[in-house]
C-alpha cells in the first residue's frame, strides 16, 4: 500500500510538471534581440562562482536544473561553489522577483566529450526546492521524436556578450534574441562533417547578425508551439559570434529524455513532442562547396572561470 500511494504521489507530482511548463504568465509579446521584460523567461537561471556570472541555465522542475557540461565540469567535486539565481532580471541592483539556491550535486553527462562537445548537457540539483511563481516556472524539454525543421524560429535568452570582441561587462539585463533552427546537414557543410552529431542542434542566420555568445552557455533555447515553450536545445558553441555561416551551436534536448529522467525519479520534467509543420528543407540541403574537413577552435560559450569583471 505505501508503494503504491507513492506511486501515485509521484504520478500527480510528474501531471503537475507537466500542466505548468513553458507557459509563463507574463510573457505574452513577440521577441527578438532586445531586453526581456520581467518574468518572460521564468526558466532561466544565471549560475555564478565566487560572485560572478559563468553561465546560464533553465530550470525544469521544482530542484533541477539543466545546463552545459562544459559550464560545470571543472566544479563537479564541489557543487557548492556554484549558486544558482531564479527569478533574477538584472546582474546589477535589485531583483525583487529572484530566489538563491546553492548546488548539492553536479552530474554531468556520462558520455560528454570535452574535446568534439558531443553530449556538452548537465543536470544541477538545487539544496532545496522552489515554489513557483510568475517569475519562477519550469519550461517543458523537447521530447524524443519532436522534428525541429530548417526555419523553426527558436529564442536564445542570457546575460552573454553582445557580439565578438565586446569587452565586458555582459548586458546588465536578461537580453533575447531570434533565430531560426538551421538543419544538421546545412550546419555541417558549415562546420564540417565530423563536428556536428545528432546530439547537437544549430540555429542562427546564414548572414549572421544575430546569435548566441560567450556568457551564454548553458541557457535554453526555445520554440513555442501553442501556448507552451519547448527547450529544443542548451548553448553550448560557435566560431566566434553572429558571424555568417556559422550558426550557434546546442545539445540536442530530445536526445537526452532517458538520462534525465534515469536522475530525476520524483516530479520529473514536462516533455512535450514538438513537431514541425510543412516538410524539412533540410533533407534535401547538399553544399555548394565540400564541407569543412579542418575547423578552427570552437570556444564554448561561457565566461573564463572565473570571470574578469
């Protein structure tokens, strides 16, 4: 009987997740490169070690939270120096909407590869839940088979810089920006062949202007369908900033539903399938040129640790 009455707090617990995900209550606007108003993205969260802003990061229940491994992998052993901001609008002055947690564990992907970023995900556990609130909800995730076409707009929110070879400080306000999902194919003739796996997702404009950057790392990138937010994927790289013909570059988050919820056994996360309308472009991209066989170093997206403020 306590088994099953377990179960069933557990099955109302993952129904509650499920129900409140990626609907924030205060986002009701098109966006696209400019600063978010308060509570539009009650996901996001802004990781910091020794007082400074390292990465992003999004919150999908009420005590995890997803980020990139390479954002975290140096501090696996000591998860508390990593504090986690919910809530937060602004790195400078007051955030009455924001709620501190301290990390109690890191995990991060057990096939993550430091040197190709194949599998650059993460999972945080905060010290204690949060209570939800409009400033504060958990985004549904990209479930296994959602199709997220060549064009699908998706939105990249951070604290990143706003361009290559800006010197920091980042904006002081939680910025947004709009790109459309750019096709595995396409990005590897971009990239080159070798350099973009299944378990990675592109978005960006071929003629650049508009991207995710360093400080980035680790935030979500998402895609509305209906009334709901879906994460399709967590900034992970890219060559430089906004440049043409190198679209940023994310961990895939449909890839990764049997890892996080072989963690998070209770009040586990809202996945929603995600699916494209139309056919995808995508399949029948092929280069105009041979795709990239050597490719220059690809920074990861988040500050040196620690930052240089």
């Amino acid at each position: 009987e306590r088994l099953e009455s377990d179960l069933a707090l557990e099955t109302t617990k993952i129904q509650s997740v499920t129900e409140v995900c990626g609907r924030p209550s205060l986002n009701t606007r098109i966006v696209g490169g400019e600063a978010a108003p308060p509570g539009s993205w009650p996901w996001q969260v802004s990781l910091h070690t020794f007082s400074s802003h390292i990465c992003g990061g999004s919150l999908i229940n009420d005590q995890w939270v997803l980020t990139a491994a390479h954002c975290v992998q140096s501090l696996s052993t000591s998860p508390s120096l990593v504090t986690v901001y919910l809530g937060r609008q602004s790195q400078e002055g007051s955030n009455p909407n924001e709620v501190i947690r301290i990390v109690s564990h890191i995990n991060i992907h057990p096939e993550y590869n430091f040197l190709n970023d194949n599998n650059d995900i993460a999972l945080l556990r905060l010290s204690e839940p949060v209570n939800f609130t409009d400033y504060i909800s958990p985004v549904c995730l990209a479930a296994p088979k959602s199709t997220f076409y060549s064009g699908v707009d998706s939105w990249v929110t951070g604290w990143g810089t706003i361009g290559s070879g800006v010197p920091l400080p980042s904006p002081k306000n939680l910025m947004e920006v709009t790109v459309p999902v750019v096709g595995n194919r396409q990005c590897k003739c971009n990239y080159g062949e070798r350099t973009i796996t299944e378990n990675m997702i592109c978005a960006g404009l071929q003629e650049g202007g508009k991207d995710s950057c360093q400080g980035d790392s680790g935030g979500p990138m998402v895609s509305k369908q209906g009334d709901r937010w879906i994460q399709a994927g967590i900034v992970s790289f890219g060559i430089g900033c906004a440049r043409p013909e190198f679209p940023g570059v994310y961990a895939r988050v449909s890839q990764y539903e049997t890892w996080i919820n072989s963690l998070i056994r209770i009040n586990q996360p809202g996945f929603i399938t995600f699916t494209s309308e139309g056919t995808d472009s995508d399949l029948s991209f092929s280069c105009t040129t041979p795709p990239t066989t050597l490719t220059p170093t690809k920074p990861k997206r988040k500050y040196l640790f620690p930052k240089i403020v």
